[in-house]
C-alpha cells in the first residue's frame, strides 16, 4: 500500500506543478496586486511609526514651569531668492497664539525663535543664523557667554567669556534666560573646542548645535502658559505678562511714588528744582519759587477801547516771575 | 489662452517652487517671467508675476517688498535691454542672466545693510553665480518647450 500511495502523490505533485495550470496565471497577478499592496502598505507604516517616534520624542520634552508646548511641523526650508537668513517655515502662525520671539525647540535643544507670523504660518529664525544671539550658561561651570550664529554647516560660537573663567568642553551650554525670550536652562550647543585668539579678553569657544536643520521634520513652540489660553497672540514683542492680581482693580504698568499727586498734571511739578532732592554735598535746594502774584485789576475807565490789553497785563505777572526767578538759578548755580 | 499653456505655465510654477526647495536662493521663475513678456500678451506676465510674487514674499525672509523690487529690476532690465539687443537672443539671455546675479548679491548686501543683519557673504556669492547660469539654461529650455506647445504656429 505504502509504495502505491507514495506513487500516488508523486503523480499527483507532478500533474499539479508541471502540467495543470489552470488559473495559476489569474493567482500570480493577484498576488503581485496584493504584495504591491502589501509593500506600498509597509511604507506607509514605516513612515508613521518614524514620525510617531519623532512626535513622541516632542511629547516628551517636558516644558518648563508656567511654559506649554504645541508641535509645528516644518512645511519649507530656505526657499526662493529672497531666503538670505537660515529660516524654515511652520504650519503654525498668528491663529494658533504665535507671536514674534516665541521660542522654537525640538527634543535636542533649542532651535530658534518666531522672526515673522502670517495668519497661517511662522518663519523660524534658526539659532545658526549670524544674526541670533542668545544668552547662555554652562551647564556645569556655571560659566555666562553669549551664542552666536555663523552660518551654515558652522559651528557658534560662544562669546564674551572671560580668559580664566571655567568651562569644559564637552560642556552643554544652556539658556539662561536673561533676554526674556526663551526659558531658564533648555540646552543650545555643546563645547567643542576652546582657545584663544591673540590680545583678546575673552576665550575663543566653539560649540556645536544639538540638532541638524536639514533633519528637522516637526519642532515645538513654547507657548507662556498665560499666553497659550489666548488663541491670538498680537504680532508685536514679546512682552511678560504680569502674574494674576487678587483684585479686580486694574494695573498700572507705570510706577509711581508714594506720595505722587493722583492726577497726571502735577506729576510736572516733580521737574521744578524744587522738588529735585540734592544730591549728597550740594547743599540745601534752592528755594520754591513764591507764587505768583494775582495782577491787579485795571480800571475800565483807564483804557475801555483796548479789550487785548488785560491778556497783556495779565502775561505781565509771568514776566516778572520768570525775572524774580533768573537770580534765584544763578545764586544756586 | 489655449489649455495647453495655461498646463504649461501651472507645472513651471509648481517645477519652480520644488526647485527653488532643493536649490535655495536661485529664482527658476525669474526666467519664465521674461518667456511669458515675450511670447505672451501683456496681461500673462502681470498674472504670473503677481501670483509668483506672493510666492516669493511669503517664502522668503525678507520684508515685504523685496519681492517687488526683485521683478520690477528684471523687468525693467529686460525692457532696457531689448531696446539694445534682440530680445530673443540666447546672448542677451546670458547678459540678463549676469545682471540678475550681480542684482542679488547686490540686492540682499543692500536690504541686509538698511534692516542691520548680517548675511553670510559666501554663500550669497555662490548664489549669485549659481542665478546667472542657471536663468538663461533655463530660458532656452522653456523657450524650446512652449515653442512645442500644440498650437503653437512654431510647433512642427
């Protein structure tokens, strides 16, 4: 039995592989339809899972304190004949709460800030751009410069950093927050080589950006926590809000002493010599001009046909301060 | 206008952003602009340029008139120019080409100047020699292609 059921098959492999190919040919075009499908599939998944990595990365960018963030993706490069600055474009502008200076980050570091809005879209002004500067701090030495843009395919470099003052390279420098734009402690560049350059006062230091801009795909705009409820932001500099006040009385950005006069017009007054306090070892202030003296009334009788002469007669009093007042500024001079 | 130039002047639009992408700081719609005053009726260049204006302005990282400026020298450099020349001369093409060139590098040294920036000399230098090969290239070959255009009296 064995031998004719082994002779069985192989007839039956035989028949099946080499000579009945009865709708082999309609089964391989569906396969190769289904595997194109398949492939082209692949790569669509291929590409979601890398900008799900990507977006995960942003996502996990933990903003500082009283800062959010919200993900912009990059829609353009430099592009045209007007690109003379190292800029890219997001998809995010002045109707998603983007305003001027607002700070762009990707999960390496700092990327730039916001140079211009449109309704829809934002240029990014890159930080290895010449024209950005940003105030930094090392990370360990605790060390303060400024970074500056060269260009690109260019290291920054750091500058101002005093001969003898200590920092590493290898060293990450971070944002110091001093300019107001950008948070407290988000890392920009890291040191790769320190040097000095002939006379100078200062160190001659290079770092290196912690991210590559022609890899960029989506990046992060910090938004100030008071300013992301807002949906549009005014296109104008970046201005620090004042904390939330207890009372519903509204603030003054103006300071104003103590003991000001509540309205605006004696605020003058502060000007006069008088209530200028001396400075130590001047000496008393000279004396406040007396007031002036009320003019006497003039008969009608005197001149009735002249109606501009009591303006004049009334000038006449200033004239005679402003005289009074002459001696008074020499002697005090 | 015929479909087959209105396709024409949608896909060199469309060619000359992608392009501008991949080679930054070269106009490639600068030369199509010259084309269409010179093988178009005068509103074609006004819409092409208006619309490739905004392009340029909105992509660019310029203030808002430098787009203006950029056309309204290339233009009134070819309307200066075909008083001279022949305007359909593959030369007068290489010497609007050399004059674009240098009016970038001029241009943007100026504009950087007047808004205090600070631009990267080298690379503008490598753009401007990069503008002026490649705009009368490429005006022979779109000069080729619409002359090949169905419906074109030139087409064979």
């Amino acid at each position: 039995m064995a031998p004719g059921k082994w002779v069985h098959e192989q007839v039956a492999s035989f028949w099946s592989r080499y000579l009945y190919f009865v709708g082999i040919r309609q089964q391989n075009d569906q396969l190769r339809l289904e595997l194109d499908s398949a492939k082209k599939e692949l790569a669509d998944l291929r590409e979601n899972a890398s900008e799900v990595e990507r977006l995960r990365q942003i996502l996990s960018l933990t903003p500082p304190i009283d800062w959010t963030r919200r993900a912009a993706r990059i829609i353009s490069h430099r592009l045209g004949p007007n690109a003379a600055l190292e800029t890219f474009l997001i998809d995010k502008g002045s109707a998603h709460g983007v305003s001027v200076n607002m700070p762009v980050v990707s999960p390496d570091g700092v990327v730039g800030r916001v140079l211009r809005l449109s309704p829809t879209a934002a240029t990014i002004l890159l930080i290895t751009d010449p024209n950005s500067r940003i105030p930094v701090v090392s990370q360990k030495n605790r060390t303060q410069g400024i970074v500056k843009g060269e260009g690109p395919t260019k290291e920054l470099t750091l500058q101002y950093v005093p001969q003898g003052a200590p920092i590493e390279e290898g060293e990450v420098l971070v944002t110091s927050g001093l300019e107001e734009i950008f948070p407290k402690g988000l890392p920009v560049a890291k040191v790769t080589s320190i040097g000095r350059s002939g006379s100078s006062l200062f160190q001659l230091i290079h770092a290196a950006p912690l991210f590559t801009p022609r890899q960029l795909e989506e990046v992060a705009l910090l938004f100030k926590a008071n300013a992301a409820a807002v949906p549009v932001a005014p296109a104008a500099a970046p201005v620090v809000a004042p904390p939330p006040q207890p009372t519903t009385a509204p603030v003054s950005p103006i300071i104003t002493p103590p003991n000001a006069a509540p309205t605006g017009k004696p605020q003058k007054g502060l000007k006069t010599p008088a209530a200028i306090p001396p400075a130590p070892g001047q000496g008393a202030p000279p004396p406040a001009p007396a007031p002036a003296p009320t003019p006497a009334p003039v008969p009608a009788v005197v001149e009735p046909a002249k109606p501009a002469k009591p303006a004049k007669k009334a000038d006449k009093p200033a004239e005679s301060e402003k005289k009074r007042r002459k001696p008074a500024r020499t002697e005090g001079q | 206008m015929r479909p087959a130039r209105i396709v024409f002047w949608a896909l060199l639009t469309l060619a000359g952003v992608w392009l501008q992408n991949i080679v930054p700081g070269v106009d490639f719609l600068a030369p199509g602009l010259i084309l269409a005053m010179q093988e178009e009726k005068w509103t074609v260049p006004v819409w092409l340029g208006g619309i490739w204006l905004f392009i340029q302005e909105g992509t660019g990282s310029m203030p808002f008139g430098a787009g203006i400026l950029w056309y309204g020298a290339l233009a009134g450099l070819y309307f200066f120019g075909h008083w001279l020349f022949e305007a359909r001369n593959f030369l007068f093409m290489l010497i609007l080409g050399a004059c674009l060139g240098a009016m970038h590098f001029l241009f943007i040294n100026v504009m950087a100047l007047l808004q205090d920036w600070s631009i990267y000399l080298d690379r503008l230098g490598v753009e401007a020699v990069q503008q002026a090969l490649i705009f009368p290239i490429e005006w022979g070959l779109l000069y080729l292609i619409h002359h090949h255009l169905p419906g074109d009296p030139h087409a064979a």
